[in-house]
C-alpha cells in the first residue's frame, strides 16, 4: 500500500528541517567562540517633545531643539577622541540630528536602523512624560521585561519579545558590519531597559536613581553570542564581576526568558514561510533554551561555589579552650613563697579573606572613559594569641625585708573580637 502524497511531502519536509537543523548546529559551534565588541549608546539631544514635556513615539517624530543641537555638539566634543569605527542612528529624526556632528569630526556617515527606535508608547502616547499615569504606565511593562516576564505588552503597543528582538537585531546589523567599537545614537527607554534585559551585571536600581538624560551615555562590551557585559552608565563605572545574588537572578532570568524568545523567534519565521529561517529560529531556539533551561541548576550550584563568600572556621576542641584562658594557682605551705603560675597554650587562629566587589558610586562629571573604579572587600584579620606564662612573684631581695607577700594570682583575659563578616553586593 502506497504512503498518501500529503504524508510523503510532510515526511520530506521534515527531514529537510531536521537535516538543516543538525547542519546549522554544526556550523554554530564555531561562532560561539566569538569577538568582543564595544557598543556605546547614547541618547539624543533635548527634542521638541521634551521640551513641552509630552510622551512622542512616533516615526520620524520631533527634530531636536535650539539646547538640543547644543547638547550634540557637546557630546560630540566628548567623544570624538574614541576612535569610534561606526556611527548609528534610530529611524527617528532627533537621533539622527545628535548624531550628525560626531559624525562630521569622524569623517563617517551616519547608519540608519530601524530597530534603534524608541518604545513605542501605545495609549500613553502624547500624555505627560514628566508625572501622572503616562510617566508610570509607559514604563510598568518595560520593568517587568527586566525582570523576565517579557510577554507582558505595553497597552496599545508591543511586548517585550518583540520591543528585544528588534534591537537585538539592530545590534546583530553592527557586529555583522565588522565595526567593534561602534557608537549608537538611541532613546532614553530603549537604552536603558534593552541594556538591562541583556546584559549579565544588570543594576537595576539605575534605572530608578539615575535615568538616562539627553546626551547620556552607556558603555556595554560583549557580543551577540556570549553576552554584554555593563561597563559604564552615565559616568558611573560597574562592576563587570556582580554579587551572588545578582549573579542568581541572572540565571532564573535567563531560564524563564530563553522558551519565550525562542517561541516568539519561531513564530515568526514560521508566518514568513522560509524554510531557512524556520530552521535557523528551531536552531537557536534549542541552542538557547538547552543552555539556559537545562543549564539551569549547574550554572547556579557554579555560581554558588564559585562565588566568594565567608567560611566560618570550625574551631577545634584546643581552640575552644583557649577563648579563655585558665589561671591555675599552686597551693603552698604559709612558710614557703607563694609561687602563681599561669598555664596556657599557645594558638592561632585566622579567618579566611572575602574579596568582594561593591555597589556603585556615582562620580559627577565622569564620561564613559573616566568612570570610577568602586569597589570594596572584607579585609581578613587575623586573631593571634600568645599564651603567657608569669612565675610567682617572689620577695624583693634588694630590700632585705623580713616581710612576706600574700599570694597573688594573676591571668590574662583573651577577648575575643570574632565580628561577622558583612558580604557586600553589588549589582
């Protein structure tokens, strides 16, 4: 009996996607052992918009102000020593605006990429961006991406599988262009929540204490396969290496957020058809899902392990022993001198040194390239005790006298100032 066509034809497509899957994962390997790049992203000058204060999404939106053009020609000033290779731009006018003196002083030309564009605003669009429910419901859904639930949407506008994949695909056009140190002219939510969602030292609380003004800049450095790493935001420098607790709600972030991105990737190629890009989406999906999700509990038991954090010394029945020393008196007759020895062993103990990286400090005035170093540690110190032996005193044979003294015992009080390490984190 003959297999129907619509059987045979669904057999053979499917061998054709596992077969390109299986090709494709071959040829990722190598990719995986990718070049470093650095990205900084910087906001646009003082818009139209910003002036009167009001929430403006649209495409190609404002241009910039009379202070606007100013603050890009201050910027540009700032940064035109970096030997930057490339210059980018969203699709709207005020980042292509801020972005042209710099690119004057480089000789370069400004690149346009759509997915640079700033969050679009949805029903908040043209409410006030300064207070009231614009200010707050703009950026509920863009925090809750942060924090993994990417499938939460702005109300009348996109989720954040989507608000992600456009930028990530804008940041794959620059690596893919061989530029790797690029500079790109962005908005203040796109920057700061694209960065944060990525990059594997996120601080969240910047967000809150020090958002992104216009001209603002943020350094990250990584690439698309390995990851980003946060470098500077705004003049304040970070901490590459983050806490253990950073370092945890990376790895439950990441877990939750790789099966969303690999549906949403999915999907659409699925909606265009290509059978190409259908495997590619099944491709990365697995790679990441299977190293994000089944990952899972090794990456966090290796965070945990390998993460410095205190070790409190077991003590030992003789170190017990000597967190008081015991003064032990010997009895004599009245007639003969009273003799006082005090007995103790000799120990030392040592606490294990904590080297840990601290919270960020904001320095003003600092550029991306100047940032401030802010770090801390726990000094070890180290309890040394030395035990003592006192002989008896004895009379004053210098005095002749016929007197003798009483019996005095004498001992020596260890204190002991064991204090509890404080682990600092930072994020």
């Amino acid at each position: 009996m003959r297999e129907p066509h619509h059987l045979r034809r669904l057999s053979c497509v499917a061998a054709t996607v596992v077969a390109a899957i299986v090709l494709m994962l071959g040829s990722a390997l190598p990719a995986w052992a990718a070049e470093a790049m650095t990205l900084t992203f910087v906001r646009h000058g003082e818009s139209a918009a910003n002036a009167a204060g009001v929430i403006d999404t649209s495409v190609p939106g404002p241009g910039l102000t009379d202070l606007g053009r100013e603050q890009a020609e201050a910027v540009a000033d700032k940064l035109a020593g970096n030997s930057y290779d490339g210059v980018y731009a969203s699709s709207m006018v005020r980042t292509q605006e801020t972005a042209d003196p710099l690119a004057n002083r480089l000789g370069q030309k400004v690149v346009v990429l759509p997915g640079l564009r700033e969050i679009d605003a949805g029903v908040f669009e043209g409410q006030s961006e300064d207070s009231g429910l614009g200010r707050v419901g703009y950026v509920l859904a863009p925090v809750a991406w942060t924090l993994g639930a990417r499938f939460v949407p702005v109300l009348g506008s996109t989720d954040g599988n989507a608000f992600d994949a456009r930028v990530d695909d804008a940041v794959q056009t620059i690596y893919n262009s061989g530029d790797r140190n690029a500079v790109v002219f962005s908005h203040g939510a796109t920057i700061m929540f694209w960065t944060m969602m990525n990059v594997d030292n996120p601080d969240l609380g910047l967000i809150l204490s020090h958002p992104l003004d216009n001209t603002s800049v943020v350094v990250i450095t990584g690439d698309p396969e390995d990851g980003w790493t946060l470098k500077n935001w705004d003049g304040i420098e970070v901490a590459a290496q983050p806490s253990l607790p950073t370092k945890l709600f990376v790895d439950v972030r990441d877990a939750v957020t790789a099966p969303q991105t690999a549906a949403y990737r999915i999907g659409q190629a699925l909606a265009t058809g290509d059978i190409t890009k259908i495997a590619k989406a099944i491709r990365d999906g697995v790679v990441d899902v299977t190293t994000k999700v089944v990952g899972f509990v090794p990456k966090v038991v290796s965070d945990v392990v390998g993460s410095p954090h205190r070790t409190t010394p077991v003590q030992s029945d003789e170190q017990s022993d000597n967190r008081s020393l015991q003064s032990v008196k010997v009895s004599t007759d009245d007639s003969a001198p009273p003799t006082t020895t005090t007995v103790a062993k000799k120990s030392k103990k040592s606490r294990g040194a904590t080297d840990l990286t601290g919270g960020n400090k904001f320095q003003p005035g600092e550029t991306a390239s100047a940032g401030h170093d802010s770090t801390a540690s726990d000094t070890p110190r180290e309890d040394t005790r030395e035990d003592t032996s006192a002989a008896a005193d004895t009379a004053d044979d210098t005095t002749g006298s016929s007197s003798t003294k009483g019996p005095e015992t004498t001992g020596t009080a260890d204190g002991d100032s064991d204090g509890d390490h404080h682990q600092k984190a930072a994020a």
